[in-house]
C-alpha cells in the first residue's frame, strides 16, 4: 500500500542507506520487501543505481537501437 512506501530525500539519510556521497544527485534506490501475514517468512528484492551516467548510455543505446531498425525498413512498432 502507498503507506507503506518510505522515501528518503534527506541526504544524510541516503548516505547511511547506502547512497555513495558522489551519487546523490542522481541514484536510484530501492528495496522491496514483502512478508508472510505471522512474520515467519521475509523476502527482499533491492536495486541500487549510483549516478546518471547509466540512464544516458541507455538512452543512446535505444537511439542506435530505433535508428537500426528505421534503416532496416522495419514498419513502426512498439519495442
């Protein structure tokens, strides 16, 4: 439920979840936790994203990607 979602903005705080100091202006993370209705069982998906320089090699990325497929002739489509 959406209060059950903690968000943390304060840079101290980030830091001590884990956030490198050089990558608070741009991280993504995330942890995901879900447990059993009596506690006994716990499982936990997290995904951490220091810095920007990731996000923009995959926007080139799907730039080379569509300008290969448009000069290939493919017709339009959702990838």
């Amino acid at each position: 439920a959406d209060n059950d979602v903690k968000m943390i903005r304060d840079d101290e705080e980030s830091v001590s979840f884990g956030v490198p100091k050089d990558a608070l202006s741009g991280h993504a993370f995330h942890t995901y936790t879900l447990k059993s209705p009596d506690g006994t069982v716990e499982f936990q998906l997290q995904h951490n994203v220091a810095g920007r320089t990731v996000y923009a090699e995959g926007t080139a990325d799907a730039v080379k990607f569509l300008a290969k497929k448009i000069a290939e002739g493919n017709k339009p489509q959702v990838y």
